[in-house]
C-alpha cells in the first residue's frame, strides 16, 4: 500500500519520469535482518530510492566477513560491511573499499542471559566460554580487545558456530556463557524471541574499545566505471535520506522495518532502531553529513586494530574509505 | 626405468607446487584468495604445535566414530544377510537415514549434545557407516552357492561355513566400504566441527577463514589431507596383511613382475 502512494506521489510530482523504468540495484546486507537495516527499507518504502530511479533489492548477509568476499569478487558489489573486517579485508588485497560508514562506534558486546550473566567485568573474561559465528565482524575487534587487556585470544574458550542462530542458541542452552554480537541487536531480539531474560556488556564499556562500525562498500573496479558511480551515487544520497528519516521518525522506521521482518514486535524493533541511532556519528564527524566518515577516526581503528589484533597498516589510509560518492544533507534528488 | 617410475608421482607433486608458487608470484593475487605454497610451508612449520593440538582432536573425534561404525555396521551386516526377515526391517530406515543429509542435522546435534566431543564423533559414525554395512552385506552374501555346497558335503557345521567360508570371501568387499568410510569419517568429523566447536581443524579452519589467514587456512587443509591419507593408507595395509591372497595384490603384483 504505503509503495503504491510513494509511486503514486511520484508519478504526480515527476510526469516525464513517469515511463522511466527503475534500475535494479541490489543490495546485500550483514546480517539476517535487525533493527540498525531499517534505515535501508525506509528508503525503500518511503519511495527515496525510487525518486532516484533505482529499485533496490535488500538482501540478506551471513556475516561480514563472508559477505566482504561477496563484494571482493564482484557478486555484490554493494553491500553492508563491518568496517574492522573490510580493513582487514583490504589489508589482504581485496579490492573493496568504504564509501559510507553509517555506525561508527562499535556496538559489539558480550551477550549473556541475565541469570547467568558473565563476563560483566574484566576479571570475568579469562575461562569463559564465548560463542562466535565464524565469518561475523565480531572476531576482529574481539582479538584488539582481548590485546588492549593483555590476553590473547586463548585466553577464554572460543565456541565457533557456522550460523547466525547457532551462537544463540549455545548461549542458551548454557553451552556457551556469552556470545559476541551487538548490544542494540541479539540481546532485545533473543529476549523477545524466547523470553529469556537477557543482559549485555559493551566491549567499549569495558576497555574503551572501539571502531568504526557498519559500513556500505563497494567493489573498486565496479565504482571505477563512470556509469555505476552515478548509481552509487544515487543509491547513497537516497540511502543517506532513509537514515536521516529513521532518525528523526524512529517510530515509524521501526514500523516500516516490520513490514520486512515481522517476528519483531514494535517495541522490540524501536528499541533497536533507538540504539543504532546513537552511535552513527563520532566526535569528529557531529554536523557531517550521515555516512561521512573522518580520516582520524580511520587512522584509530587502524592504530587500534594494527597494535592489538596484527592488521598489517597501511600508510595511505584512503585505500579503506572514500566520502565523494556522499551527498550533503537534505539528501534529496538531482534535478 | 623403475626409479624414474618411482620418482614420476614426487615430480608431479613438485610441478604443481612450482607452477601454484609462480603463477600466484607472476600474477600478484592478492592473499585473502591464495598464498603461494612457500608461504603454507612457512606457516605449516611455525604454527605446528597448533595444528598437531587441533589435529589430534579431528583425529580422536574420527578415530572414535570410525570404530563405533565398524563395531555396529558389520553385527548389523552379518544379521541382514542371515534373515531376510530383519533385512526387511531395517534395511529401509538404514536407507532413511542415510539419505537425510548429514550437514542438514549436524545443527540439530550441536542443541541436543552441546559443542563437545559428542557430536562430532556421531556426525563421523553416521556418514561412514553405510558404506560399511553395504558392502559388508554384498561381500556376505557374494559366496557361491557351489562353494556352500562343497563345504557342506565335507561336513563343515553352520559355524565353520560362516567362519572359514562366509566371511573370508565377504573380506574384499568389506574392505572396499572400510577405505570409503575412512576416508568419509575425516569428513564426518570436520562437518561436526563446523557446525560447532572450540577445538579441532575444522574449528581452525573457520577461524582462519574469519582472521584472513589464508595461509594458515591452506596449511589447515594439507593437516586435514595428511590425516586423511594416513588413515586410508593404515586401513589399505591393514587389508594387505589380512587378505594378500586376493586378487586386488596379486594383479598388482604380476604387473610389476612384467
């Protein structure tokens, strides 16, 4: 219905566009759906990308290490990627590169049920038993962390599972005490979903560990053609307009998110709209328009990643990122 | 002649490694898609300790539901072929489970058994116990009718057809499915890891597919093809000395004679 009244207010407002077909465009995200992709069906919804001529298909992700691959080998070439594992990526010659980082804080947190919470302190870390989903963002900023504290990796006993829902589960069922995920994702939904109550620490609140976070990539030799840089373009300042909407409308975003994942229930869902939106910008990026990220805040996630977790650093950090392809806000069409 | 015979597989091996090391050189590939094999070696050597750690689990896991499937398939076997009776009874929920695909309830293992030993061991007993009961089965049951016979006329006893008869000749067969299933179980145990686990090759696989560490990746893989080899190889000569009369060493033989 809601698409039906976005083409139709379109077909009003623009007659000549009226015969123009949409360009396919897809998209392929983390991670199953939660609540920090509602941004992107905002976009959808509200009819954003359409006014740029685009038809986005979202998809979804298992993982961002897993879904950097995709975009290296051309079979996404746009897609939603943690930004620590895409550097890692490109450190060994993937040629993807940033061009818009929509979270840039780390939400990564251990996951744990609340009546059998740990680890909820430092101390609590060594021995426990930490459930990841191999090819997920969480290992690299996990192994910086675990660097910061002066503990390797070896140090707690690392449970890797091959799916999204199998972490969940072995936390659960006690066969794990925590896994690594993000605060504003598993631990709303997995209470949600099971009614097990559930408790999470921030790795930032507990080393000030973080880096930049969610980020759009795109595959280098497809943003070399002049033709699919004006449909990133394009897809961006749309996708750029559906986080700035969610951001001053949380609660229909969050409604609107729904509509693609209906297991969530709304107050689930605004939930984590409400977390993703506190940490899209940093201290040096307040005012900048969404996605547009701050060399500095590369060079520290570099710093931190390189130190602590054996990313060999790059001397010209412009090989993980670029802003040109952003546009300033209103965010609205080219005419 | 027969030395450059010898030497003729270490040479092919050799090449490819040459021409895996030049081409990843001439034509600069990035490493998240493949070291060159200097680099494998290098880190096969360094990191050692860490692959015999998570080998011996892979191996111990395998090991462990290999043994459990011989000692059920071959009683299973041996009752099949004995009565039509049971055959009919088991033979199509044996076929059942076969066909469900291993990987398909490997997850189910990990929320019914945790992420211990225990799954990984089952997913290896599962995927490499059919090959055995087949082919235990058909080798029971390929004894001529003439062969019974003969052993009956000369007053062998029920027992004695079974033992000195029956099943030397089902012994070919059964070795077929064991080296199958050998090589299977190494699998077996893998897939369980995958799923699942805080140890093992598998798990290291994972995780160095998660860190890009390709070549400690690679080096994982060659860990796993060694075990794989050893145990199809130990199983191989384990039939070389209980069956030297089959046809199988003895064709092998005359051909090197020649």
């Amino acid at each position: 219905m809601r698409i039906i009244v976005g083409l139709m207010a379109l077909l009003l407002a623009a007659p000549v566009f009226a015969q123009q077909k949409l360009e396919k465009f897809p998209f392929r995200l983390n991670w199953t759906l939660y609540g920090e992709h509602a941004p992107f069906f905002v976009a959808r919804d509200k009819g954003f990308y359409a006014a740029e001529g685009l038809e986005v298909e979202i998809q979804e992700g298992s993982g961002s290490t897993t879904v950097a691959q995709l975009v290296a080998n051309s079979t996404s070439p746009v897609a939603y990627v943690d930004a620590a594992t895409m550097m890692r990526g490109v450190t060994n010659g993937m040629p993807v590169k940033a061009v818009g980082v929509t979270l840039q804080q780390s939400p990564m947190a251990f996951i744990y049920r609340a009546d059998a919470a740990r680890p909820t302190k430092i101390s609590e870390i060594k021995g426990s038993r930490i459930a990841i989903t191999a090819g997920d963002a969480s290992l690299a900023i996990f192994t910086a962390f675990m660097g910061k504290l002066g503990m390797k990796l070896e140090d707690v006993q690392m449970i890797t599972v091959a799916n999204p829902a199998s972490k969940e589960q072995a936390v659960l069922a006690k066969q794990a005490d925590a896994l690594l995920g993000y605060f504003m994702d598993q631990g709303p939904r997995m209470q949600l979903q099971t009614g097990v109550k559930m408790g999470w620490t921030r790795l930032y609140d507990m080393a000030g560990v973080t880096t930049l976070s969610s980020a759009i990539i795109a595959n280098n030799s497809w943003s070399q053609d002049a033709k699919n840089q004006d449909l990133l373009r394009r897809f961006l300042r749309a996708s750029q307009r559906g986080w700035q909407y969610s951001f001053e409308n949380r609660a229909e975003a969050a409604e609107i998110f729904r509509k693609a994942a209906p297991v969530f229930t709304q107050e689930i869902a605004l939930l984590e709209v409400d977390g993703t939106m506190t940490i899209i910008r940093t201290e040096r990026t307040k005012g900048k328009p969404i996605g547009w990220s701050d060399i500095g805040d590369w060079k520290d996630s570099q710093d931190l990643l390189s130190t602590f977790a054996k990313l060999n650093p790059q001397s010209d950090l412009n090989v993980y990122f670029t802003n040109q392809f952003l546009s300033e806000a209103p965010y609205l069409p080219k005419k | 002649m027969p030395v450059v015979n010898k030497l003729a597989p270490y040479a092919g091996i050799l090449v490819f490694l040459a021409v895996w090391e030049a081409g990843v050189r001439v034509f600069k590939v990035p490493t998240y898609l493949m070291p060159p094999p200097s680099a494998v070696a290098v880190v096969f050597v360094n990191e050692f300790p860490k692959l015999l750690f998570h080998g011996w689990v892979t191996t111990y896991e395998m090991l462990l539901g290999y043994a459990m499937a011989v000692a059920i398939a071959i009683p299973l076997a041996i009752a099949i072929t004995a009565s039509q009776r049971f055959d009919r009874f088991v033979t199509p929920q044996m076929l059942f489970f076969q066909v469900v695909p291993k990987v398909a309830i490997a997850p189910l293992f990990l929320v019914w058994f945790g992420v211990g030993t225990t799954p990984k061991v089952l997913v290896a007993f599962l995927i490499s116990f059919f090959p055995i009961v087949i082919d235990a089965s058909v080798g029971l049951r390929s004894m001529s009718s003439e062969m019974r016979d003969l052993a009956r006329s000369m007053g062998a006893s029920r027992w004695q057809v079974f033992a000195q008869f029956r099943l030397p000749t089902s012994l070919p067969y059964l070795f077929s499915g064991l080296k199958v299933a050998a090589t299977l179980a190494v699998a077996g145990a893998v897939v369980g890891e995958f799923v699942g686990a805080d140890k093992g090759l598998g798990y290291l696989l994972l995780v160095t597919n998660s860190n890009m560490e390709t070549a400690l990746m690679f080096a994982t893989i060659v860990a796993l093809t060694i075990i794989g080899l050893v145990f199809f190889y130990a199983v191989e000569f384990l039939e070389a000395l209980l069956i030297p009369w089959h046809v199988t060493h003895r064709v092998r033989e005359d051909a090197g004679t020649m």
